[in-house]
C-alpha cells in the first residue's frame, strides 16, 4: 500500500500549495473508494493496486505545489475524459472484470460529479499559477507496469521500457523544446543512487492523458505538462512491496527537476 496519509477512503485527494511555477500531480496514486463502490466492486485490492500508481504521490509532496489523488482509478478514472472515466467493460480496464455487476447509472454519476470537481479544482488552481507566473510548467508523475508476464516471467524488453518515459502528444513540441529538451538532459544526468536512469520520449507510452490535454488545451503558451511515467522499478509490482531507497531517490529526482524547471522559466 501506498506510503502516505491518503489511505482513508473519505478523501478525495491532497494538494499542497506554496511559491513558484511548479506543479507536480500523482493522480493515479490513490487506492480509496467510497463504500458504494467497494460494495459493487469484485476486483480485490491486490489487482487494483497493480494497475493503480502507488508511491507517485510520496514521490511529488516534495513540491511545494502538488496534488495527490486519495481515490483509487478504478472509482473514477483522472486522466481520462469523462466520457471514459468510469470503467464499465474489462476493455477499458486491461480485461479485468472490476465490477460484481454493471454498475448503475447513479453510481455512475456520482463517480463523474467527484471527476468534474477534480477539474473544477485544478482549473482554479492552475489559474492562480498562471496569473501569478505567466507560465507554468505541470508534471504529471505516474508509473507503469513491466512485469505483465506474472512475478517469475520476464521483464518487458529495455528497448520497449524505458526507466522514464517522457509522454508529448499533446503538447506543442516544437514551442516548449526550449525548456522540456534541458529537463530531459537533468533527468539523465541525476544520480539515481549511484546510476544513470534511462529517459527516452513517446516510447511506453506517448502522454495522450485527460490532465496533459487540459493544460494544454486550457493554457496554450503559458502551460506545459509533461507526463512523466516511472516504470516500477522501484517496487515489486506483485506484492507491492517497495524498495525504499529507491522510493527516496525518486522523491530527489523529482524535487531535482522542479528546481531545474523553475530556473528554465525565470
């Protein structure tokens, strides 16, 4: 389980709120859900937290502006849209059957009021940021899964995963090369107890995430977000036991790129 104080199921999420023009979010860090949906949900805790982004939200506290979700991805879904937010067939969930039975319409709703507030939130966030900086740059820290062949198969290929995937679909590359090229030299360069981690751009995933899209879309010129996906090197993705050490290195590389991101905007 995750190492925070966001394991009661009453939250919805944690934010942080403090000087410049960093923002760091762990959206898919929760594993909360209200009692009506744990009630109707068949998929146990151990699966939810596979496919679920523990420790993100340990990992981006050290920024003074932040936001960790408390509620599990499998209520209602962050970085999707709302139209997708709230997973109703195995198709939209890796083939898992999350619930006992289709969920109803109600619920449903009610998932997708806690999905709207999530926005609502963010956007008077993320206007305060922007009027107090002009710009602002937003990294959006998840993490991956690399080990889908079960704990004794064989690790996804390092040509396919890398220790960092960079997401950019839908950011206006070319315009915020100036400040997202040096951040990748900084992430390549930072001493990861004792080694170089392996960052590489659009190559596990691509950034087509809900979170990324707002940004973008909401604050063109002024708002960059970087999807920032660790692959769980870091923890056991089975047991969900961590290594810490490597969960305190992540919180360094995180805070080390804050720093550096808020230099390239001054």
């Amino acid at each position: 389980m995750a190492i925070d104080s966001c394991s009661e199921d009453r939250l919805w999420w944690r934010t942080g709120r403090g000087e410049g023009p960093v923002v760091a979010t762990a959206i898919h860090d929760g594993h909360g859900l209200r009692p009506e949906v744990r009630a109707a949900m068949a998929l146990g805790d151990a699966d939810r937290l596979r496919e679920e982004d523990p420790f993100t939200g340990q990992a981006v506290a050290g920024v003074s502006t932040h936001v960790i979700a408390c509620r599990s991805r499998f209520e209602f879904d962050l970085n999707r849209g709302a139209a997708d937010a709230v997973y109703t067939t195995p198709e939209q969930s890796w083939g898992l059957e999350v619930w006992r039975e289709a969920p109803d319409d109600a619920l449903v709703a009610r998932s997708l009021d806690l999905h709207a507030a999530f926005y609502r939130m963010m956007g008077q966030l993320l206007d305060e940021v922007a009027a107090a900086h002009g710009r602002f740059i937003l990294l959006d820290v998840h993490s991956y899964n690399h080990r889908r062949e079960g704990p004794g198969g064989a690790p996804t290929p390092q040509a396919e995963a890398p220790d960092i995937n960079i997401g950019t679909f839908s950011m206006p590359r070319e315009f915020w090369a100036p400040v997202l090229d040096p951040l990748i030299e900084t992430m390549r360069a930072f001493d990861f107890n004792g080694r170089r981690l392996d960052v590489r751009e659009n190559v596990a995933f691509q950034g087509k995430g809900e979170l990324t899209r707002f940004v973008h879309e909401r604050y063109p010129g002024r708002g960059c977000a970087i999807a920032l996906e660790f692959k769980k090197f870091f923890m056991d993705e089975w047991t969900g036991v961590p290594d810490p050490a490597e969960l305190a290195a992540m919180r360094g590389f995180i805070d080390a790129v804050a720093r550096r991101a808020e230099a390239l905007l001054a």
